[in-house]
C-alpha cells in the first residue's frame, strides 16, 4: 500500500479551493505542490504567497518539491508557508546538506529529488538526515510527459541503498495507474499523480484509491 498525493499543478487553476476540498473528502491527505523558478526549470508556478494562500484554505498537509536553483536563498519563506514536507533537487545546490538542515530544525520532513540524470549515488552523504527521496520518473518542468521505465530499476536501487532506514521512496511524473503499481512493487510508498488524477474522469480517481492506503482515512481526527 502506498499514499497517492495529488499534484496541485495539474489542477484546474480556477477552483482550487473546490478541487483541494474535494480530493481530501476522498480520502487524499497529502498535496504535492511545484515551485518552479523559471532558471532550474523553464516554467514559473507557485510563489510564496500563493502557497501559503492556498494551504490556508484546505486542510490538506502540503509536500514543496522546489524546482529552484539555489534553494538556500528561498528556503525560509518555503518553511514560512507552513508546508509539512520540502524536497530540494541535489542538482540545484552546493550547499544541499545545509538547506536540509534548516527544514530539518524547523520540525519539517526533508527530502531530496533526484532527476533521471542524476544517479543515486550522491544521496550517500544525507542517508542520516533525510526523511523522503524523490525519485524523478520525468524530467522535471511540466506535467503530462511520459513515464520514464528505467525509474522502475532506480527506485530499486535507491531502495536498496536506504536498507533499514525509515526512509520514503516518492516518485513524480507521467504516473498512471499501472505505472503507480510498478512503483509501490518496487517499494515506492508516496506516488505522485497529476495529469492522470485530475483528467475528467472519476474512474481513475477511484482505481488510484485502490492504491491509497485505506488507514489514512481511519486516522484523521
Ligand atoms: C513536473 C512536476 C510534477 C507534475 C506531475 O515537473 O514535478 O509534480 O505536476 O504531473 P504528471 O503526473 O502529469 O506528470
Ligand atoms: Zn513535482
């Protein structure tokens, strides 16, 4: 079983309010959410204040993959936006262990995102201190790009060098339903889903819901 989070910039921009509602009622607890600088990606999406906005009128808990080239800059006002979970790509910084470090203080889960380029390897030096990895399964940038299958192999590998650390695998970009099952085989446990998710469908709503963990409803209060 595995937690399927939503990815905010495949919603429909004009009701945000109603589409986070709506995921949370069925059961969808964690919202991933893009920030992208314009420099590390081409695209620009999702500044501070309108994170901060946006999560302020949901109760969902919000996952920032920051798309940012030199994280150190901006991290403070990510950690202000009161998100729950930051991930940082180990492309876009000298200075990763520090940024970690400050999400780390600030009471948050820390991940690191690893773009398909990128082998794992460089994850060695932050084993120790980070809570999730982000397993890039597109390049990032953009939703609605095809899934990557040599991530499959990847997420086994970086499976295999976490060994018995309490450490998430979560993979981003181009998940379907068939996708997202090849991932949690291979011991992803949070699925990111954009395109797939919020296609006027409800069918793949509820074939992804077959994936969620059912105890995450149980558990809120
Ligand atoms: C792309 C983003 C993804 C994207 C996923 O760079 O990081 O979160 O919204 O969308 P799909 O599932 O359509 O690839
Ligand atoms: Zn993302």
């Amino acid at each position: 079983m595995a937690l399927i989070l939503p990815s905010l910039f495949a919603a429909d921009i004009m009701h945000l309010k109603r589409e986070c509602d709506s995921l949370y009622e069925e059961g969808f607890e964690i919202l991933h959410v893009d920030m992208m600088d314009g420099v590390f990606v081409p695209h620009i999406a999702f500044g501070f204040e309108q994170i901060r906005n946006i999560k302020n009128q949901t109760k969902m808990k919000f996952d920032v993959h920051m798309m940012v080239s030199e994280p150190e800059h901006h991290i403070e006002k990510v950690l202000e936006t009161g998100a729950e979970m930051i991930s940082v790509h180990v492309e876009a910084s000298p200075h990763i262990r520090h940024v970690i470090d400050q999400i780390k203080q600030h009471g948050r889960k820390a991940g690191v995102v690893l773009n398909p380029g990128t082998s794992p390897v460089v994850l060695k030096p932050l084993l120790n201190v980070i809570d999730y990895i982000l397993v890039m399964s597109i390049n990032p940038g953009r939703p609605g790009q095809s899934f990557i299958a040599d991530t499959i192999d990847k997420i086994r590998e970086v499976k295999e060098m976490i060994g018995d650390r309490e450490i998430q695998i979560e993979v981003d970009g181009g998940i379907e339903f068939d996708t997202a099952r090849l991932c949690i085989d291979a011991c992803a446990s949070m699925i990111v889903v954009g395109s797939y998710l919020f296609a006027d469908n409800k069918a793949n709503l509820n074939k992804l819901k077959t994936l969620h963990n059912p105890s995450v409803k149980e558990d809120r209060n």
